[in-house]
C-alpha cells in the first residue's frame, strides 16, 4: 500500500487531515477495498490503545501519559467534528453495503440488443436469478451484443460469440469476444484480460478481439493502453491512438491495421445480417451490418445490365438464368456452429428430373458456404448449404447440411410456380441426443424435418455431432460448392428459380421473428 494513505489515514485520527485531503482520502476508499482494510485497521488499533491506557491509568490513580493524550484529543475533536461525522457516514456505507449482501448499485447491471440470447451464470454461494453481474459472475453471450454500464463510468458494447467473466468492478476477462470499451478520465488503470494478453488502460477508447483459434487483438482508437503479454517472451509495450497489434503464442507483438469499424460503439438495433433485397440491379444488397465482412463485395455471373429483375413478394426479385447463373461474394459466412438464420422467398416453375437422366440426382443450391469434403472425408460438417434435391417425378427435397450431417423435409411443394418463404435457423445448440437445432419455417409455419448423413457420424468429445462450419469457399448464391459440377453442363447444379429478400443472419430468429420476416419482410428491432 502506498505510504501517503497510511500517513493521511494517521492524520484523520490525530485531527491535522485537511478538507481537501479527507476528501482525496474518502473517494479512494470508496474505489479500493484494500484502503479500506487498513482504515479499519488503524481504528481497531486506536481504539483498542486508547482503551487499554485509560482503563490503566483510572486503575492505578495515576494521571500519565493517557490522561495528558485524552486531553490533546479532546482540544482537537472540535476542529475535526465535521470531519468524523462525515468520516463516520462514509464508512457506515460500506459496512453496510458489505453486510446486506447483494447492491443493485454496485453490482454490474448490463443492457442487450434485440434478438441477443445469453447465459448468465454467478458462483455458487450468490442467487443465480440475480440480472446483473458481480465479482465472479459469467456472461456467455450466443448472439446479439451487451452494453455494460461499470459504476466508475467505464461502457463497453460485447458482441457474439463471446465469454466474458467479471473479476473485480475494474477488471474483466474475455475469454472470446469482440470488445470495445470507454474509459473515461478518472477511471484509468480499468483491465481487459484475454487468453494471450493483459490491457491495461491509461485513459482511452479500446477494442479487443479475443479468438480461440486466431491470434487476439487490442486496436486503440483514442488515448493509450498498456499491453503485456500473457505467455513467451512476456512482452509489455504501450499503444497510442490508431495503433493495433496481435498478440501470438511467443509472446511476440504483430502490427496490424487498426480497424474501429470492427467494433460497435453502441447496441444494434438488430442483429447482425445481409440483406439482400434484388429490387434493383445496380444495386441488390439493401444492408450488411456484419462486424467481419470486411470490404464485403459480391458479382453476379452476368452484367448488371443483363440481370432479370421480375416482379417480386415486396418489390423486386432477381431471376436465375442463363443470363444470371449465380452470385458470388467475398464473405466467408457464420463458422464453426454459430447459430445462423436462411430466409428467403422463392419461386420456382416444376421442375421434376426424368427417370433415366445421366449424371444421377441433381441438386439446385440456393445458399452455401464453407469447405466441401468428397471421398473418406464426406463425414466431416464443414460446410453450410440450403439446397435443393431432385429426384424423379416429385417435388424437390429441401435440404439443410452440413456435410456428412444433414436435415431434409417430405412435406412441402417448392416447385408450383408460387412464391414460397423458406427459413431455416440453426440454434448453435443441441438435443438430448447431440443432434443440431435446426427449424424449418414454410411460409411462416415450422414444418417437420429428419435428418440422415453419410456413414458414421462424427461426434465430440461430449457425443454431439461435431459441427465446424469452414472458412474456406465464400458465400455463394445459386451455385453449388462442387467446382466441377459448375463447369459440366450435364451435371450442372444451376438453380433455375426466382429469389427475394435474401437474408443472412448472424443468429437464431425464433418463431414470432421468423413470422414478421414472413409478412412485413422486416427483422426485430428495426
């Protein structure tokens, strides 16, 4: 402990404490517990001094050194009364608040955007419906952000997938996640710690990327920070404004170009999506207000002079063709087994595939993504797709897969030449039997699936069917992740329907979102 405390708290007791350094004193003791302690420790040992001289001098008849301390004391009590009393309320406060347990004012209260979904855990001797977090809790955030609002004035927006634990009211540990904090003056030395590093703030705007598989990152927008390595070589260096590194395994510091873009000041309105809404064809994206895109950019297969724009469910639709086969973006799509939501509305004439075709059954892909596996490794889910199976004189087969795992449905009819919204939510949880969550909505309505896969299926270490969606072919619309079945014309997987409001979201939409997507083509929260 620092040695000016110990010497202002031993002049409050012996009365010299100036106003000006009582109240230094007193918000210092509101900010550290440790201060406190020892506050508690000199009075105990005033007291009890004091106690034991007066109660030997009265014994013996004696008037010594007690009496002649008392008297001094009782000079000073005047010039300090005003001091004690308030000394007297500060420190009632905090026995109290640490006395009546749980304080909604000192504990972390915390706000989330619309559509976010989280566990909130504490440790075993707190109430576990407690709706804020304290010392020791734990928020897994599924999808969706939080802001949380610390009582030093300190704000930070989290956003999914994310595993956060709160240390101390000045200290948190982010064990994944996308951060970005505020620190405003008078809270300096407020800490982040990741799995690679320790940020320490010196007064700034800061945000951090914690990732279990790529190195973490801290980007400073504004001020400065303290960064020191966790492992290796154990590094410490200091960030200024428009500075950012990563942190690897060594120890070691990687520049990197800092990215505020990355990182959201404030709660969405909604969650994370494109949106691509096909009125125009100079312009078919209506939004993207994804973190990771990036420079995100698409390209259709033709010109835009040459896309068929035709009549759609709200507004446009874009027509695959001959003259628009696909669309190709630069996006690397939901990975791993974060939830994602498909939504789409579809118009597609029959198209029954005649007994006989060479080349075998043929698939229609309306979205895909990720890392397409053949031969031994067929039974990995690596991939995302929303596709179609043809199969002789019936309606196409909806399918949702993952690769060696997948979801289909018997029941409905996309091939009538009507327009069909089509959802599906993949919930990044699991059953009783460690299968995937996933929906399927037709026209608003949850149909029932059944899932199949190809040979054995590839479980985790907790019997879950392992899912690991990879960064590998970018989103695709209209074309499957097979290379070469796009270039042979007798195996080609052209999709030969109409599309509208194309939405890919960075999270689960439940049943009542899924329904206003259906009939106002809008998402929650906007």
């Amino acid at each position: 402990m620092n040695k000016k405390w110990n010497e202002l708290i031993q002049d409050l007791i012996d009365g010299v404490m100036s106003p000006e350094d009582f109240e230094r004193l007193q918000d210092a003791m509101v900010a550290d517990p440790e201060l406190r302690h020892l506050y508690y420790q000199y009075i105990s040992m005033q007291q009890n001094l004091e106690f034991r001289l007066a109660k030997s001098t009265v014994n013996s008849g004696v008037v010594g050194l007690a009496e002649s301390r008392l008297k001094r004391q009782r000079k000073r009590s005047y010039r300090i009364a005003a001091l004690a009393a308030a000394a007297a309320v500060a420190m009632t406060f905090f026995v109290l608040s640490l006395v009546l347990g749980p304080n909604a004012e000192r504990n972390l209260a915390f706000s989330s955007s619309p559509g976010s979904k989280y566990e909130l855990t504490h440790v075993a001797s707190d109430d576990q419906s407690l709706a804020s977090l304290k010392p020791g809790s734990r928020l897994k955030l599924l999808q969706g952000a939080v802001e949380l609002n610390f009582g030093s004035g300190v704000r930070s927006v989290i956003e999914a997938p994310a595993d956060i634990t709160l240390h101390d009211y000045d200290k948190l540990f982010m064990d994944t996640g996308r951060g970005w904090f505020h620190v405003p003056a008078g809270a300096e030395g407020f800490t982040v710690k990741t799995r690679e590093f320790e940020v320490v703030d010196l007064g700034t705007k800061f945000g951090v990327l914690a990732s279990p598989k790529d190195p973490d990152q801290v980007h400073v927008m504004k001020g400065k920070v303290a960064v020191t390595a966790k492992y290796g070589e154990m590094h410490a260096c200091e960030l200024v404004e428009n500075m950012a590194v990563e942190v690897r395994a060594s120890g070691r510091y990687t520049p990197v170009t800092v990215a505020p873009e990355r990182f959201s000041t404030e709660l969405p309105k909604t969650l994370p999506h494109l949106h691509f809404a096909f009125d125009d064809g100079q312009q078919l994206l209506a939004s993207n207000t994804l973190k990771d895109a990036g420079d995100f950019s698409y390209q259709g297969s033709a010109g835009s002079e040459d896309l068929s724009i035709v009549d759609g469910p709200f507004a446009g639709a874009l027509q695959f063709d001959q003259n628009c086969e696909f669309i190709e973006t630069n996006w690397e799509g939901v990975l791993n087994d974060n939830p994602r939501t498909v939504a789409m509305w579809v118009k597609m004439p029959q198209t029954r595939l005649e007994p006989g075709r060479k080349g075998g059954l043929r698939d229609a892909y309306l979205v895909a993504w990720g890392r397409q596996n053949l031969g031994k490794m067929m039974n990995f889910n690596q991939k995302w797709t929303v596709h179609l199976d043809f199969q002789a004189q019936r309606s196409p087969i909806l399918n949702m897969s993952f690769g060696g795992f997948w979801y289909y449905t018997r029941d409905i009819v996309v091939d009538d030449d009507q327009w069909h919204h089509i959802a599906v939510v993949h919930s990044g949880q699991y059953d009783d039997e460690g299968l995937p969550k996933v929906a399927l909505y037709f026209d608003g309505q949850q149909v029932e699936i059944f899932s199949d896969r190809h040979g054995p299926t590839r479980l985790d270490e907790k019997g879950k069917v392992e899912l690991g969606t990879y960064a590998e072919a970018p989103m695709v619309i209209g074309k499957s992740l097979y290379p070469f079945r796009n270039t042979k014309p007798e195996n080609s997987d052209r999709l030969e329907a109409a599309l509208d409001e194309l939405y890919i979201i960075e999270g689960a939409l439940d049943a009542e979102a899924v329904q206003q997507l259906y009939q106002e083509n809008r998402l929650i929260g906007l």
